[in-house]
C-alpha cells in the first residue's frame, strides 16, 4: 500500500506542477505586452499624417523583422493586396501609401545588409511602381557618402525592368549628393515620434558644396540618354520632397531653379512643377477636390511666374493618377471574376477626374494619365477603345 501511495503522490505533485505552469503561461500571454500583427500595424500607418507616414512603416517593419530578408520581403509584399485601398487616397512624403510602404521595405533591405552589397536590391519586389528599389538605392547611397563610382555600380546593378525606377532615383540621390539628404529629417521624425533609431550616423552638410547645375550634369553621366528625363524629374522630385518640410512651401525650391543655367532652367522648373502636381494637385482631384487642386497649379505657376510651363502641372495630374491607380491596384491581372467590372468602371471614372482640369489644360491632363503604364490595364480590361 505504501509504494501505491508513493507512486500516487509524486503524479498528483507532478500533475500540480504542469497545471501551474500552464496557468503562468496562460497568464504570461495574457497580460504580457506582446506585438500585434503586422497588418494590423500597418494600416494603422494609413491614417498618419504624410510626413509621418514612411517612419511609421519603418518601425512597424524593423519591429516584426527576424530570419531571412528573402522571406521577409515576401512575407511583406503579399500581405500588400489587403493594406491599401481607394480609400488611401492622399500622397504621403514619397509617393502614395503603397509606395511609400514599399520605400520602408527596401530602407530595411538596405540596413540589413553590407554596405557595400548592391546585389540584395533583387530582393526588392517590383510591386507599387518601384518603391522598395527606391527606398533601397537610398539608403545604400547614403551609407557610401554619395560616391559617384558606387552610384554607378548601383546603377548598374538594378534589374532590367526597373531601369527606369532607378534612373529616376538616381535624380534624388544626386540632388541629396548637394544639399543634403532628405534621409535625415525622417530617420529624426523614425526616432522622435516611433522610436526607431536608424543604424546611421548623419553629418548635418551634404557631401559636396550646393550646386543646382551639377545633379543636371551628373544625370547626363550617370544614365542612358533615353532616361535623362527620369534622372531629371527625380531631381525636381527632391526638391519637391524638401518642400514637404520647409515652412516657405514651393517658393524657396521655385527660387532655387533660378540658379540653374541655359536651358537646364527650364527643365528644373518644369520637373518641379510636374511634381507639384503629380504629389499636391493629384491628390486633391482624387478627392474630388477640383476647385483645390486647380488652386494648386494656379499658385505654383504664379509663384514662378512662368504661365508657359503651367501645362507641366497639369501634365502631372494625370500621372499623378494614373501612378495612383498603379501603386493602389498593382495586381490586376489576379482579379477575380466578380471584381472585372467593378475595376473596369473604377478606371474609367479616374480617367474622367481629368475633365475638371482647367479648360485649357484638360488635354495635358489626359496626356499625364496616358503616359503611365495605366494604359496596359485599360488594355487588359478591354476597355482601351473608351480612352479618349
């Protein structure tokens, strides 16, 4: 009987102990802090203001990061279908909220890596019109002090069908090359509002003396001919990110254009302008705000004083959104059955927004619209013959 009660009581012990140690583990669950999923977080970054919404992503990301960059990558680019919708209808600094999105990934790509590793930028999804490949190439830039051989070697280095993406960035980092990064005031905004510290260190002056001409000239250098024009609107692009920041808005980068000799001049002006209205006018038609968002290009040609170059504002309108139609619905050619026509009427009231342009530049708005990639998907949709 005694070994009986032995046995008996070292079970019960042993019994008593499991169901304590589930009882911790239920209530370590319970009550400790632990991260909540990273959808959840991200569309929760939607709704931050613009100039907070890329440090959001940022953090949320560097947060759920762990194991291999490959596999987080595609971790995060599949769960992209379900984070935006039309709802997301407002740029933010770097682009729409997809893009800017895509711009974290490819910033975590890039801090995750060797300085010197341009090869890792394949693993960058080519999803929302390139931001990630952007995102990477601008860190990357940033961490070799803009050195003009690894810029090329970046270069160099992206995939073919994102030449373009690239020689669009390289226009950013060039003009970050001489007057400093836009890097620097997000990774304070990243650390100040998120607590995200980035793994760099910043001098506050840019690498080289500021010279307007020379990011225009190194363009020339650096890409193709037939993507001078994207280097370019990157530069423009820039400039216009600095606006985002800068308490005298448009007028401060209007004004330094005015540096910019022979006929570069116009083109700085012109790729300003085009960005004005691709990020700041854009946005407001998506919203059917058509009374700001020609406000908007009024203003910045006023400023400028420059009423020849207005069509550029509107020219960018319509990239503005047809780049947001791009980015929001990157997938298309995956819909479902019962979403075609859904998407095939969405598309065709985008392209309409350009009706409520200024009468004298709703043709310009529609050869924005038309100059993107959108018109693939109004072939894809069969619906090509309604484009006016």
């Amino acid at each position: 009987m005694r070994s009986i009660w032995l046995w008996t009581s070292s079970h019960i012990t042993f019994f008593v102990l499991l169901l304590a140690i589930m009882g911790l583990g239920v209530g370590l669950y319970v009550f400790w802090p632990h991260l909540p999923p990273l959808d959840t977080q991200i569309i929760s970054c939607n709704g931050a203001s613009k100039e907070l919404r890329f440090s959001c992503y940022r953090s949320v990301l560097e947060r759920h990061f762990s194991g291999d960059l490959s596999d987080f990558a595609g971790r995060a680019d599949s769960l992209a279908d379900r984070l935006f919708t039309e709802d997301d209808d407002a740029y933010a600094v770097f682009g729409t909220n997809c893009h800017t999105y895509y711009h974290a990934l490819g910033d975590l790509i890039a801090e995750h890596t060797s300085e010197d590793d341009v090869h890792s930028i394949r693993i960058c999804p080519y999803s929302c019109t390139g931001g990630c490949l952007m995102g990477f190439l601008k860190r990357k830039a940033f961490q070799a002090s803009y050195d003009s051989d690894f810029l090329q070697t970046m270069y160099q280095a992206c995939p073919d069908e994102g030449k373009s993406v690239c020689a669009h960035e390289m226009g950013h980092l060039l003009q970050d090359k001489y007057f400093g990064t836009v890097l620097q005031v997000v990774d304070q905004l990243t650390r100040e509002k998120y607590g995200y510290t980035s793994m760099n260190s910043y001098s506050s002056q840019p690498t080289e003396p500021p010279d307007v001409n020379r990011p225009f000239e190194e363009c020339a250098r650096l890409v193709p001919q037939d993507l001078l024009g994207s280097c370019y609107e990157g530069v423009g692009h820039n400039m216009f990110l600095f606006m985002e920041f800068s308490p005298e808005g448009y007028t401060k980068a209007m004004h330094a254009c005015d540096g910019v000799l022979g006929d570069r001049r116009d083109v700085c002006l012109g790729f300003l302008l085009h960005r004005i209205g691709i990020n700041e006018a854009a946005s407001l038609f998506i919203q059917n705000d058509f009374d700001g968002g020609n406000r908007v290009c009024h203003t910045a040609v006023e400023i400028v004083g420059r009423f020849d170059l207005a069509y550029q504002c509107y020219q960018g309108v319509g990239r503005g959104i047809g780049l947001f139609l791009l980015s929001e619905y990157p997938n298309i050619e995956h819909l479902s059955e019962g979403r075609f026509a859904e998407m095939q009427t969405l598309l065709k009231s985008k392209a309409q927004l350009c009706d409520d342009a200024d009468p004298d530049y709703v043709k310009y708005c529609y050869d924005g619209f038309l100059h993107t990639d959108i018109l693939n998907y109004f072939h894809k949709l069969g619906i090509s013959d309604e484009l006016p």
